[in-house]
C-alpha cells in the first residue's frame, strides 16, 4: 500500500511555519483536552491541534471501516489494536482533508470550529495508557561509557552485549507526557568511603536522551514475532526522557537491575509520530561486531535518521544545547529489539512501550546523559547564563528535541519538555 | 472497624468440607466466566462459586454505597479502587448473607439460582488487570542460596541486600491463572566453556514459590507511602509461580536484570484473599541483622504466617509434595516492600501487582525453586512415580498451595497449577 501521506510535493492550506516540526506529511497522532474540557485524540499540523472526534462524527472518515467512538477516547490503544492497515487510511485521509487542493473542509467555517484547536487552546495528555514498558540499552557507545564509570573499563562492555539486545522491565505508572513537572526523588545511597547507607534527597538527578516506539497487539502469549515482521506491530515513536538517580542507582542496582533509581518518573513527548511517516528517513545500521544469531538477523534497512537534542534551560534562564545526538546511532534496532523480547513468547499489546536506552554517539558532545557528557562530573557544563552543571540542578528544565531532515521536509517530534522540582519534605 | 467476616464461630448454610481452604470466614475475591458465559465478579465458599454481580442486582449490598455496574466486569481494579472501607463492608455483608442463621437468601429458591455455582461450572479468569508488576528478592536464605551459586559464596549476598529490599520490575502482560499452561521458552544461553551464544529451547526450567500482594490506588507521583500505612493500601494477595529460566538468565542477566529468563510467564492462584482475611495470621517478622533505615522501620507485627507448599506432577503421574515454606521466613515485610516502592514518590495503581520473591526457609526441603532444591540439579529429586528432577521437565504440572491455620479455621489460597507444554517448534 503506498504511503501517500508521504507526498513531499503535497501542501495544507492550513497556515503553517515552512520550520514545524508538523508539516502535512507529519500527522501524528495524541490525545487532548479542548477548550470544552473534552478529550479526544487528535493529530497536529502546524500550530493547529485537529479534533478527530469532531471529524469523525462529521462524516469525514465514513470510507474508513471505524467504530463510531474510536476517536472519542481519552487513550489511543484501541485505534492502534486496529492494525497498521486502518492506521495508513486514517492518516492518508487526514492528509486528504487538509491538502491545499481540497475544499471541503477547507470551505466549511462551522465544521472548522468544531474541529480546529490552536495548540495554546489545547492541553496535551499521555497518548496511550502504557501496559508494560521495557527499556533497552542499545547504544554502544552509551554501555561502554556507563560500563566504563561502574565497572571500570575492563569490564564496561559484559560479555553478552553484542550479542543480546539487553533490556530490562521498568514502570508505566510513572511515565508522564511533557510538560509535567517531576520531583527530584529521596532514596538510600551509599556515599564513597562509608559502611552505612543515608537516606536523603539524591544528589545526582540525570536525564537520558532516549526514543520509544509504541506497539500494537502484536502475537499471543508463546508465539514469537520474527524480526522481519516486527515493524508491521511498531505504530510509531516518541522521545523518551528516562530520568535517572545515579546515586541511588549505583547501591541498588545490584544484582536485580536499577529499580528505584529510574522509576520515580520517565517523560514523553506527546505526539507519536507514526512508522509510516519515518519510512523516508530508513537508514543502514551500524555494521555488527560479532556474527548475530539468526533470530537477530534481519534484512534491509532498519535504523531511522533522527536527530536528536537536548537542552538545559535554568529557572528564568535561557535554553543551552547541550548534547546532539542521533537515533541511527543505535547498534540494536527496534526490529531486532521486539524480535528479541518475544523469542521466548512473551506477548505484546497495544500500547507498550519500549524505550531504546540512551543514545549516545562516539563524541562527547553527542553523549546522551550529564553522566557521560560531565564524565560523573569530572568535567562540568557550562550553560549559557554563566552557571555550571554537573547533574540537574532544582527548577532546571530539561527539554528534548527531535526531527528528521530530506529536502524541504522536516518531520519532528515537538518536545519532551520536563522540568525539575525540588524534593519534597520528608 | 471490626471485622466481623473473620468470626470463627460463624457458620454457613452452604455444605462446605471441613477441611475447605474456603470456610465463610475466607470471602475471597475473583473473576469467573459462569455456564452461561458471562464474566462476573465474585467469591467462594467451600465449592460454591458466589455471583456478585448476581447478589448486587437483586439487591442483597442494598445499604453499601456501590456503583450498579461494579461487579459486572472483568476485572476487580475498579472495587479496589473503591477503597479498604468499601472492601470491608462488602466482605462483612456477604459473611452475614451466607450465615446459617440468615435465611434471606437460604429460603429463596429463585434467587440461589442466579448466584450460586458450583466450582466446576466456572472458569476462573484473571482477576485484576495487572497495570504494573514488581518483583522483590526479600527472602534471605533463597537470595544467599542464588548468589552462592552464581556469584560464589563471597559474594553471595550483596552489601545492598540487609538495607534494602531489593526488587525489580517484571512483566506483567504474562501472568496468568492458574490453570493456564506455559510453553518453554526458546532463547539465547550460553553453554559451560563455550565462547559463542547458541540458541535453542530452555534446558533449566524452574518455578519460584512466591506470594504476590495486590495495591488499591496508593499514592499519586511523588508522595511516598509510611510504612505504617502501608497495609491500609493492601487489598490481599495470591500465590505466584514466577517461572524461570536459569540457563537463559545466567547469560543474560548482568547488568540489569533477568528478562526473557522470566517474562515468558508467571501464573497466580486465582482467588484473592484479603488482607483482612489473614489478620488473624499475623506474627512477628525475622530480627533485622543491620539497623534499618528510619522509613523502614515499623511498628507491630506485620508478616504472616501462611504455610507453603510446592507438588509436581508428571503427566499421568501423582502428585509429589517437594517443597514445604512459609510466608513468614521474608526478611522484608510487605509494608516494608510497598514503603521502599514508594519512598522516591514512584505511584502505586489499583490491580498492580508485587511479588515476594522465591519464599525458601533454612532447611534444604524448605527451599522456593528446584534450582535450590537440587543446588543446581546435583541433588536430584525422586518423584512418586520412580522419576527424577533436576529441573522442571515437558508435561509436568507444577502445583502451589498455601494455607493458614488456627484452631478450627483454615484460610487458604487454593492451588496455583500449570502445566509446562514443550517448546514451539521455531
């Protein structure tokens, strides 16, 4: 089926910047609350949040095999238990609707108030209820470097790394969309030299620069989803800033995992951006070190070209660049990932999330976490107003960015923007 | 408030066996599919499956505040959600409508029709939703007996281990009750000597004897729960077969914890018995060793003394008794547990799911996993039948129970029961 909302030639007639993350070949999809206090689910082009409630009752979709209140949800997981089939006509029909050359809608005042936000009108809500969510730790150059500060350089890459796609189990209630707030957490720590842990607010508040992607129900308990296949289950993705304690991290994480340390919040941007609008930024994957098994072994081209940037922006302070990184860097795939997770028949639904782990590239400037990029704090970061960080301060905000770039096109993710609240009194 | 449901002079109209795990003292809560295929809420008494749903429509919780629709569905998250109070006047109400003394619903003919089942004319389903499942590692002989073989005996309990009740987060789209059979899993090991992976089903499949606690709505992001009020967000608990595959985890597991090794199922009894069911069982928890922090210190008495058992059965072959514990012997509480979980505000939701971790005692036949009870498969086990164990072979049925005894009660939790189908062909 071609993915005709991919039309680079195609324009809106809606007003848009030439620099949105949102073009018309975008059309994400999310969830919001209109200025009527209704949720619904949406997608976004431009500056303009698109009611598809609104349109669906009004008719638009009627070519389209859908339940009546498919979009009148306050989650996305039923559209997306839909199949990748529904989710291509729904999102070539939207990119119908607002082509320039389409009147319909376009002269049609009164439908358009009924379906038309602008995003100030419009508050952003988490846009799916996440059933299980796993994080992997598919960056080579992010393992080493945490390997390297953890266990010292001898042991920093484990023997399994390349040849497992390592991943573990984290929280969902936890997961919050941009723009809320998180608290710095308290935890036990043991400080370097002492025999007996403290218990008090952590000290090392991180962020890491991660992708998620979102899956469909995608087999039953038992049956594997072979790598080849894994993209069919794969809706789309979104940033992922997996908030980390290191302090905490560092005495509990053994030998069970970070738990603690990592699930006192992890923060997504809003809008998926789906698979099929990605398609044109396909890009090989960097070139395996050791032979993979052949449940790993995929074919063609499965690492996406995102580029990726996060900001630190101090209480009242203006926004510093501080890493730039990109998605292609993974070494594992998410092919290869859900490949991976479900060879033992461990079954997905719609909804899961899967996070990447954090994407680092080989530069220092390209690391994805204050960890890496201040070497544990060895080598703090000086931000625009004149401060230096070694972790996240209080109040600080941290925001992620992300698109891809081919021509004219430009296909973002809008922001994962989080800000840090002081701990609370214990 | 009194719990009056728990008095042991109360007795039933219903025939129920003396030795019944389910005396109308029990009053658990689950989910079932009745001969006339609908899903209902309800509870048990003796064999007697008891509709809810039933009960609530024509009329017999007339005087508790409840919502028309809150025992006709599928799961039980939205009666946890009504709260502890809720869950009390429920359990009371339905003690007093099956009291010998109580002819309201004895002497109605019509009405028994609609509620009562017997157990054989029910399926048993999942009775919560499981948004987020944790797995803790909170019994100290099985966490030294596991670290003594795979790290050895110096290492066999981490530093961490006496401060912190370690745990992990697992999946939770993969339990199932009892009842329901589990594949073995295919995945990636690596073979003794060996310098490549191979891949192939699991060689070391293994159960693990736990119990696993069920939360109501706790807490919202970023305000920890106190130990002392911990039990108040309890709703009760089950047994759990968290399933393992040691040769998987052995070469996966560093650094961030098993994964495939577990995830491709765990089974639990399907009957939740309330907290408040088992406040007679409560007894006083093992000395800590090491000072505990202040958040993880409590008052009274809070662990609970519920007798464990594990039976395998070969296809076509009797039952063999080859683990006898006690949920007793956890070093960490579960108001430890779930004050730990939350101490850095991480939210806790209605139907999440937290297990104990493998429940062994000190004596060799008290160990929680045939990994233990054979130290690895180099002391078998000799089954009824002439058979021997290492591990859990293809066909075999892995049984747990549970059950607390005082006097002439007996509380218990049924049976956990799954069979281990072979391998998918891949």
């Amino acid at each position: 089926m071609p993915i005709t909302a991919n039309d680079p030639k195609r324009k809106t007639w809606l007003d848009t910047s030439p620099d949105t993350d949102f073009p018309i070949q975008n059309i994400p999809f999310g969830v919001f609350l209109t200025r009527d206090d209704i949720i619904t689910i949406g997608t976004r082009i431009g500056d303009y949040a698109i009611d598809l409630g609104a349109l669906h009752q009004l008719g638009y979709f009627k070519e389209i095999e859908l339940t009546d209140d498919i979009f009148l949800q306050d989650t996305l997981n039923d559209f997306i238990s839909d199949g990748r089939k529904t989710w291509r006509l729904v999102r070539n029909r939207i990119a119908d609707i607002f082509d320039k050359e389409n009147p319909q809608l376009r002269e049609n005042e009164d439908h358009r108030k009924h379906i038309l936000f602008t995003m100030d009108e419009v508050e952003m809500q988490l846009p799916v209820q996440v059933g299980d969510y796993t994080d992997f730790y598919s960056s080579k150059e992010h393992a080493t470097n945490v390997g390297t500060m953890f266990r010292g350089k001898e042991n920093a890459l484990m023997p399994n790394w390349l040849h497992i796609p390592v991943g573990y189990h984290g929280r969902s209630s936890s997961i919050v969309p941009s723009g809320i707030n998180v608290r710095r957490p308290w935890g036990q720590t043991m400080p370097e030299g002492e025999t007996e842990p403290v218990f008090g607010p952590s000290k090392l508040i991180d962020f890491e620069l991660e992708m998620a992607f979102i899956t469909t129900d995608a087999n039953v308990l038992g049956e594997p989803i072979p790598v080849n296949e894994a993209e069919d289950h794969i809706f789309g993705l979104v940033l992922f800033n997996d908030w980390s304690a290191r302090d905490i991290q560092k005495w509990e994480y053994v030998p069970l995992g970070p738990f603690l340390a990592k699930n006192f919040a992890s923060s997504i941007s809003p809008w998926i951006v789906t698979l099929d609008a990605l398609q044109p930024y396909k890009v090989a994957g960097p070139k395996p070190e050791r032979e993979q098994l052949p449940y790993l072994q995929y074919k063609g081209k499965k690492s996406y070209d995102i580029n990726l940037e996060v900001y630190i922006a101090p209480e009242n302070g203006q926004e510093t660049k501080v890493a730039t990184s990109n998605f292609k860097y993974m070494y594992w795939n998410m092919s290869q990932q859900l490949a991976h997770h479900t060879v033992n028949g461990c079954n997905v639904n719609s909804g899961d999330m899967m996070g990447s782990g954090t994407i680092s590239g080989s530069t220092p400037d390209s690391f994805g976490s204050m960890l890496e990029l201040t070497w544990r704090g060895a080598k703090p970061i000086s931000l625009a107003d004149g401060s230096e960080r070694k972790f996240i301060n209080d109040n600080d905000t941290v925001i992620l960015k992300g698109y891809c770039k081919s021509d004219d096109i430009r296909i973002g993710f809008g922001e994962c923007r989080t800000k840090l609240l002081p701990a609370i009194k214990q």
